[in-house]
C-alpha cells in the first residue's frame, strides 16, 4: 500500500539489518513481530540501536496497531533509561492514549512495568 512500512531489509551494518530498512512511523505486522522477537534475545549494544532509530517515531507508534507492540517491549526489556525516555513521550498524552484502542495498551504496560519494577 501507500503507507510508510517497517520492515526489516537484509543484513546491512553493525546491526545486522535488524532496522536498516526502517521507512517510517507505522510498522507492519512483520517487522513489528520481528523487532519485537528480537528485543527479548538481543544483547545491550543492538538493543540501543533499535531503541535509537525507535524513539523520534515512539508517539505515533504507540498507537499504530503493530507499532504500540514494540513500544510495550521496551517498557518490558528496555534498560531503565530507555523505559524512562519513552515515558517522557507519555508526558501530556496520558488520558488520549489511554482512550486510544492501541495507546491505551502501551500506557497499561507503562503502569505494570512501574507496579512490579520491571
């Protein structure tokens, strides 16, 4: 279709083209099943690459239908930092994203994460 799609390309880079074939702020089933498979097994360094290419596309992919996946996976195995930087997105967007059919997952995985301190 028309839409800006995530998907992972072959292997290009230090990051084994885990992201090098991102075009955009909303993702597709794949590439979100992907990223998110591979933020539960990756190490530090290529978990930071992704988080990096992630974070300035973090607010529209909390409620894009895939895309909220991989923001509640790192607010699952993000590194403190991490978690709290995509919090600071959550910042003012509280109660739409809590109203959004998507956003309002992110924000339940957020809160559990601050309940059980993961």
């Amino acid at each position: 279709g028309g839409r800006n799609e995530m998907k992972p390309f072959p292997a290009s880079g230090r990051n084994g083209g885990m992201l090098s074939g991102w075009h955009g702020p909303s993702a597709d089933q794949h590439g979100s099943r992907f990223i998110q498979q591979k933020l539960e097994s990756c190490g530090v360094e290529e978990k930071a690459l992704v988080f990096k290419e992630v974070l300035p596309h973090a607010s529209k992919l909390m409620t894009d239908v895939f895309g909220n996946y991989v923001i509640q996976k790192f607010f699952e195995y993000g590194n403190p930092e991490q978690r709290r930087e995509l919090a600071d997105k959550l910042a003012g967007q509280i109660l739409p994203l809590s109203l959004q059919m998507y956003g309002c997952r992110v924000i339940q995985k957020h809160l559990w994460g601050r309940v059980y301190k993961i």
